[in-house]
C-alpha cells in the first residue's frame, strides 16, 4: 500500500519538509533493527480533529525505549505536542500517526550505545487497513507456519522494529497463498495474535483474547475493546487458546490501530460460525466506530484534541 505523501515530518524538534526527512545509509536502526516505534489515529470528530488514546501510544514508546535502554530526550508532554503539531502542519482531519525513536548515525557494531538516538513522527491519510470491505465482511485468514518469539528471545511487550521482521515473514506467507492475513502460535503452541493485530474469540457469548504472556503485544485497541466489551455487559477473560478453539469459535475478530476491529469469517478455510461479521463482533465495532467518530461523548476520556 503506497503512502499518501503529507507535507511534513517532525525531526528531534523540527518540522521539515517530507522529501527532506532523510537519515544515513550507515544509521545503526537500518542495520540492527534499532528503532521502537507507534502506530496512532486521529480521527475527525463534530469538535474538531483528535487523536485517539495518544498519551497511551506514547507511554507504550517510552515503555520500549526504557526496555531497550534507549536514553529518550522528550517526555510524554514534549511528545504529545510534538504530535500535535505534525498533525497540525499537515492539515489532516483524519490520519495515521507514526512516531519512531531509533539509533542513528554514530558507530557500526551490535552495541547500540554509542550512537544518538533520533526521534521522528510522520503523519498520513489511511483508510483500512485490511481493504474497503473488511470492516463489514470479514477477512479469511490462515495459523501461520512460523511462530511468534519465545519468552526471553524478543521482550513481545516493546513494539519494536526488529519483532516486525517476525511479523513480515508471517504477513508475506499468509498473502503469498492467497489469505489477508495470519494468526500465530507462540513457542508453546498457544494462540498468539495477528501479524499486527491483536486477536478475540467469541464463544457461547463470551469474549476471550490471549494473555500477554502468549507473546502478546499489549494493544492500545485490545485494551479499548476489553473496556467497552465490559460497558456492554459481555463476560471477557484473557485465557490461553488453543489452535483447534479457533476452528470452533462462534466468532473471531482482529484489533489494532490499523485494523480497527475486524471480523474473520475463515481459519485455514474452515468458516467461522456464519461466516459473517457476528452480533458480538457487530456490537463491539459500532461501539467503537461510534467513538471514534464522535458520535457518542468520550465518557473514557480517551481523545486528546490537536486544536
């Protein structure tokens, strides 16, 4: 998917021109895989642009830099109104967010140490992430052949550039034979997640999602469907789930800050329940969807406004 060209990137303090944010070929993150990094939405509300659960997002970068021992030179106000003014000089009503911390130009070998660390956020228009027609149809999806990282390999709470080499040879099989997407077992066998969503089954009614010691990001939106699945009244619990539990869920659904809330309607080609977006999965998107389009209030207080 190209991207939508904006006007501007914020670098370590500067609004540039888009064509002019550029970094050295020998910077340690092209090298290493270096670089933490967020994904965000600000949305197009009737009281103007914001952006959705953005200290949240940043917190979760200063949480992988910390893990990382990335020494970061802006804290959560310094990168909220850093993010607020790309967004800002942009223009945008509506965007995707990307803020990256990473090791830049300095020194070659593994010991990131002894090179700067550089911050930048960019900000462009994206639509859905898994296509026009996957909010209300659905996906089919496929359990990947490879497996997410084990426990004491790469720390899965950091959202890190290095585990998306994990997640790309996970995206490219799944497309190669013919499905959006995969779902991944961890070390042991155990559902994990999408190669960037977080994954709920639904069954009987209730609502299960993996805990985050399944190799698990820890997903702003995961976090956001746990809360209003339980405004809704639905019994949600994270609990370990098996591969064959899939084939058997009444329902299925992706969250993320690009997929939203997203249905699967196929495993490994075995239907989901209807093979339609189901009630629970239905509820919970309109819940979200009527958020995140401002028409119901911010009863969570989860939108921090760019004007």
């Amino acid at each position: 998917m190209p991207i939508p060209e904006a006007k501007y990137i914020w670098i370590d303090g500067e609004v540039v021109p888009w064509a002019d944010a550029k970094v050295h070929v020998l910077t340690h993150a092209i090298h290493y895989g270096s670089a933490v990094f967020e994904g965000i939405r600000a949305y197009s509300l009737p009281t103007g642009t914001a952006v959705f659960r953005l200290d949240e997002h940043l917190q979760r970068l200063l949480d992988s830099a910390k893990i990382y021992r990335m020494p970061m030179e802006y804290d959560l106000g310094g990168l909220r109104e850093a993010v607020k003014a790309t967004v800002r000089a942009n223009g945008h009503e509506s965007c995707y967010i990307r803020p990256v911390a990473m090791r830049g130009y300095g020194e070659m070998g593994v010991d990131p140490r002894g090179c700067p660390v550089q911050v930048f956020i960019a900000t462009w228009e994206w639509g859905a992430y898994l296509g026009a027609d996957a909010l209300q149809k659905g996906i089919d999806v496929c359990v990947s052949s490879w497996t997410r990282m084990a426990p004491n390999t790469f720390p899965s709470l950091a959202k890190t550039s290095a585990n998306y080499a994990n997640s790309q040879l996970i995206k490219m099989d799944a497309l190669e034979n013919g499905y959006a997407e995969a779902i991944v077992l961890d070390a042991g066998g155990h559902v994990s997640e999408g190669s960037g969503e977080n994954l709920f089954l639904v069954k009987k009614g209730a609502i299960y999602t993996p805990p985050l010691s399944n190799s698990v990001l820890g997903g702003i939106t995961r976090d956001s469907v746990m809360v209003l699945a339980k405004d809704l009244g639905y019994q949600l619990q994270e609990s370990v789930i098996t591969r064959e539990m899939l084939y058997l869920a009444d329902e299925l659904f992706f969250s993320g800050t690009a997929a939203e809330v997203t249905p699967i309607r196929s495993v490994d080609k075995i239907v989901v329940g209807s093979g339609e977006c189901g009630p629970v999965t239905k509820a919970i998107q309109s819940a979200f969807f009527e958020i995140v389009q401002g028409r119901v209030p911010d009863r969570h207080g989860w939108f921090t406004p760019v004007t």
